[in-house]
C-alpha cells in the first residue's frame, strides 16, 4: 500500500500567507497569520516538501514584511499626529 502525502499544512501554510498579505493593515491580524504561515511550512516541510508548503512560506513573509512595515509607518504617524 503506497503512503498519501498528507498536504493540510502546506494549503494552511498557503492561506494564511495570503491572508497575511491582504489583511496585514490590521496591526495583530497581518502579523500572526504571517508567523502561523512560516510555522505550517516548516511543520509540512519534516512531512513531505511541496510547491504549496513553499508558496505558503513566500507569501507568509512577504505579508509578514508587509504587515511590519504597515504597523512601524502607522506608529510613526500616530506619534507624530500626537505631537502637533
């Protein structure tokens, strides 16, 4: 009996990478699902190493980079609007 490559962490790596990516502007939102992305992709990864598990780990730091990136900006400008 030949054994199925189990491939639920690497379409979870993949959706929450691009959930990372479309809501990253929300503060915690963008930022944890960037880090359970990269998280599933190292778990698929031990498992059995796919083109999803990959894209899932691509998206998830980009959103991730994205989201930071949103987040220090939107810092930035709330502490200087507090100023004025």
């Amino acid at each position: 009996m030949a054994q199925e490559k189990n491939n639920e962490k690497g379409i979870a790596s993949l959706v929450l990478g691009l959930v990372s990516i479309i809501l990253g502007w929300i503060p915690l939102l963008g930022l944890a699902s960037g880090i359970l992305a990269i998280i599933f992709y190292s778990q698929q990864e031990k498992v059995y190493s796919n083109d999803l598990a990959t894209a899932g780990f691509v998206t998830g730091i980009i959103g991730l980079a994205f989201s930071v990136i949103y987040n220090i900006i939107w810092l930035f400008l709330s502490t200087m609007i507090i100023h004025l």
